[in-house]
C-alpha cells in the first residue's frame, strides 16, 4: 500500500515537472503532459497493469490523483473516484478431451492441432454428449432476410458454426454478426447444449485458431452480480471448443456435403452455405479454474454549466489495464501496453484538462472513465454500463479512446460508430478543423467495432464512437507492423518512436467532439433505421 500512497502523492509532480499551469494548454504542453503521463503508466514499475494486480492499482491511484488536480468530482463509490468492480477470473485447468463418436467408434481430436477446448466459468467440470448440427455462420439477420438456423433442428445439440461473418455485410455490421457472444446468444434462443466455433482456411494471415493455441492459458474474466452469481451470456450454452481446420474435417467425416465445398460457398459475399446434422456426436470433457479478483473502474466527473442539460451526461472512456507479465519467456516478459492503452489514457487525461480548464464549462456533463479488464473482455466498461455510477437515463453520448497508435503525424482518423448518430457532424467537424479527414474502416475482417469498450455502451443504448489513428501516409505501414510485431507483447514500451505531438492533435480531436455534444442544443440520439439503434435503444430510437 505504501508504493500506491507514494504514487498518488506524487502524481501531481509528474505534471508540474513538464510545466502546466491553470491555463488552457497549448499543444507543446499538451504533448509534454501526454509523454509524462506514458512515462509513468508505461514503466516498469506498473507490472503490465493487469487488472486486479498491484500495478493496476497503483495506476488507478494515479488517475484519480489526477481527477483530483484537476478538480473533478469524484463519481464512484461512496463519494470516492473508484467503482468497485468484482471479477470472477477463469481458465481452462486442462487441455480437456474432444471425442467424435460415429458408428460404434471413438475418435479424439488432438488438442493444440484439431481443438483449443472451452472453458466454463459456472462449473468446475463441464461434460456434454450430444448430436452436432452445422448451420453455417450462425448468422440471423432479419433486415437481410437472413436465418441460418431456418429448417434445422438444433434443441438439445451442439451448433457447429463458422468464425466469422459473410462479406456483404456492412464492417460494423459484420463485427456484429461475427461476435462470438452474438453468435451463442442465438443458439441458446433455438435451445441448443453447446456450442463449437470452426476456423475456416486463413490463406497466408495467422489464423484465430492459431493464435488461441498460444493463449489458451490465460485467464478470461466476467464480473459478478448484486446476486453473487458470475454474468455469462447464454449460460445454458456449453462452450465446447473451437477447431481448426483440420479439426473441422473430422467433424465433417462422411457429412453429405465435403468441408471443401462448404468452405467455398462461405468464402462467397453472401457466404450461403449448405447446413445439415453431421454424423454421430461430440464428446466433451474439461475442467476449469476460478479464482475471485477486485479491481476498480476510476471515474471523474466535470458538472455542466447549464442546470437544463446538466443531468446529462457524455462519458469519455479510456481502459486502463493492460495484460501484466507473462508467466513464461526469456529477457523482459513485462507488458507495458505504452501504445495499449496508456497512450489512450494518457490524451483523455488531457481531454480532460482542456475541459477543466477552459474558460466556460460545456453545458453537459462530462464524466472521465478509466475501466479496468478491457483485455479480459470489455468487463469493465460492462460493468459500469449495466452499474452506472450516474443516471442511466442521462448517458447520451460515449466517446472512447483506445491503442491510438501515435508513431507517426497522423492525417486521417476512423471514427467507429460516427455515422450511426448525430455524432457524425460534431466528429467531421472536429477532424476537419485540425486538417484531419475521416476514413472508412480499413480492417473489417478485425471486427474492430465490437472489439472495444465503447460497444458496451452502444449495447445499454448509448451513442458512441471510437476514434482510431488512420491509414493515410505511414499510418498502415505503422499501424500493421504494430499489430505484427508488438501487440500484446513486451516490446509495446516506450522504446518506440512515439510521436507525442501526435498525442497532442489526437487529444485535440477528442475533445472538439467532446465539447460538440456537450454544447448541442439537442443531446446525440441515434440515427432514423440505424442498426444498433434498432437492436439496442429501440425506445430512443426514431
């Protein structure tokens, strides 16, 4: 406890040293603020801030030591800057068995080659024998007159289904339909018992199954409710496993139709597929491991100027865990995450400096939030969404910051989420102001858009963007050679060539967008027949 008294006392040292003042910063302050922000959350000393360690707690000390500089009203728990957010931690005990009985005979796939087994936080042992059925990529779209579970029966069954999401669906559409929760919540609404995910040929890319393979240790995390009980989404759902292709091939043994001709009609931009009962059943057995973790979101509230808008809030969030130390490896095993996500921290820090700072308050509120167990599985960005530390009616906007990759003099930006509401004029507006334009998304195979902290809030409803550094110039070469070679890996430290004015124009945009909502005579609302709006605010919703 000692080290986190001494952080926070210090907190305030670490910015009086790059010279800020009560002023407005300029961008030369800011950049300086942004590096000595990294500097700390970024260092050693920080273990990888993993959530529930004593490095994560020591940075959230620093974020609402900064709150408190800042003269934020605390808005967590109890008159505190913490919400406390309890986790469940879980991974596979075992490298589990997956057997595929047909015809009086056994035959066990081979872990780390055919499978990666499940894991599942409700049971210390999970066992399950049950017919597959195959439907596709489990896609049901009704705006597209879509259904892939039409004619089959799959009560009682394991689904087997694609990764992934036909091609011609719209990018943020797509990560939809292609998010495994989505995938599960579906087959649990037909009544299925289990549920495998099956890789599809990854041409010269690394495939997910390959990557889980590396993985498949690592703990998972999901949060506890008011009741005790873990948050699980189709809890009735087994998690049996995922399979690679050549796991896929003994699943389809003596199938009516060959893997090879499935796999060819799902690489179609319609991705309509052939879906049938495969022969015989699976056999699934594994054991899985828990343990109960705390950790805290930070929260810091500036109050709106204007007692008519006031109670409502825009929510800015930034995930301040990153995934610790690795437990095996020679030389540095220390993941800083410097660029994930301490450079995203680091600039909503600043955003909120400028607001603090400025010579009018926004008319809104603005609330600062730091989540922790972002690289669990967005928990805790879930957690306050469905927890909220303020009035859940008046959230109406979330801008999130999150892996700006700040290598290089940006020129454009993607604004995930932008065009869906009326947050899409204040993000142009801002980005165009400082000589940045807005691309589409260059990586719709990532699934990016549910793969961050604002899809928690677009899911209670909320309007959201999240704001990536674009592909324009350097920005792919820079952007592609991170994913490559330092994500979630120890070489993301500041050893990197960070471009702290970047930092600075990124920190910029973020808070012009910011002070547009918080001013707009009209809180944002959703776009007429958007497709989050539908599915996740229809009572909100034009």
């Amino acid at each position: 406890m000692r080290a986190v008294r001494v952080v926070a006392a210090c907190a305030g040292f670490l910015l009086a040293a790059t010279g800020a003042t009560a002023q407005p910063a300029a961008d030369g302050r800011l950049a300086d603020n942004i590096r000595a922000h990294m500097g700390f959350l970024a260092s050693d000393l920080l273990e990888g801030r993993e959530a529930g360690s004593r490095g994560y707690d020591i940075a959230a000390e620093y974020v609402a030591a900064q709150f408190r500089q800042l003269g934020l009203k605390p808005a967590g728990d109890s008159g505190s800057y913490f919400q406390r957010v309890p986790l469940l931690a879980f991974r596979p005990a075992d490298e589990g068995s997956l057997v595929i009985r047909r015809h009086g005979r056994a035959e066990p796939l081979a872990f780390g080659k055919d499978y990666v087994i499940g894991r599942n936080p409700l049971a210390a042992q999970t066992a399950l024998t049950a017919p597959m059925v195959f439907v596709g990529y489990g896609v049901v779209a009704p705006e597209h007159r879509r259904d892939d579970y039409a004619g089959l029966d799959v009560r009682g069954k394991i689904v087997v289904a694609l990764e992934g999401a036909p091609r011609f669906l719209q990018s943020e559409e797509r990560a939809y339909y292609r998010n495994s929760r989505t995938k599960r919540a579906e087959a649990a609404r037909r009544g299925a018992a289990g549920f495998i995910s099956m890789s599809t040929p990854a041409g010269e890319k690394v495939s997910p199954f390959s990557r889980s393979v590396g993985v498949w240790r690592e703990w998972g995390m999901t949060w506890g409710g008011s009741d005790g009980k873990p948050f699980v989404v189709a809890p009735d759902v087994v998690g049996v496993a995922s399979v690679s292709v050549e796991g896929a091939a003994k699943l389809f043994a003596g199938a009516r139709t060959p893997l090879e001709a499935v796999y060819r009609a799902a690489d179609t931009p319609q991705g309509i597929v052939p879906r049938f009962a495969l022969s015989g059943e699976a056999e699934v057995r594994y054991a899985t491991e828990t343990k109960l973790i705390e950790s805290r979101n930070v929260a810091g509230l500036l109050e709106g100027s204007d007692p008519a808008l006031q109670a409502e809030t825009v929510v800015l969030s930034a995930h301040l865990d990153h995934v610790g130390i690795a437990e095996k490896g020679d030389g540095d095993r220390i993941h800083n995450g410097a660029l994930d996500n301490a450079s995203g921290v680091a600039t909503t820090l600043e955003v909120a400096r400028l607001a603090a700072e400025a010579p009018a308050r926004p008319k809104r509120s603005l609330l600062f939030l730091m989540v922790t167990a972002e690289e669990k599985g967005l928990v805790g960005a879930e957690y306050f969404a469905r927890n909220p530390t303020v009035p859940r009616e008046g959230m109406v906007a979330n801008v999130n910051l999150d892996m700006p990759i700040l290598t290089y003099g940006f020129t454009d930006v993607v604004a995930f989420g932008a065009e869906r509401s009326s947050i899409g004029p204040a993000a142009r507006t801002a980005a165009q102001g400082l000589g940045v334009t807005l691309s589409p998304d260059p990586l719709p195979e990532e699934g990016l858009f549910t793969r961050s902290d604002h899809y928690r809030f677009v899911e209670a409803g909320v309007p959201s963007v999240f704001l990536m550094t674009g592909f324009a110039g350097p920005g792919e070469a820079r952007f592609r050679g991170f994913l490559k070679d330092c994500y979630h890996r120890p070489c993301d430290d500041l050893s990197q060539p960070i471009d702290y004015a970047a930092g600075a124009r990124f920190a910029r945009i973020n808070y012009e967008i910011t002070r547009a909502l918080a001013d707009a005579p009209q809180r944002p609302a959703w776009n007429r027949g958007d497709f989050f709006g539908g599915k996740f605010a229809p009572q909100r919703h034009p």
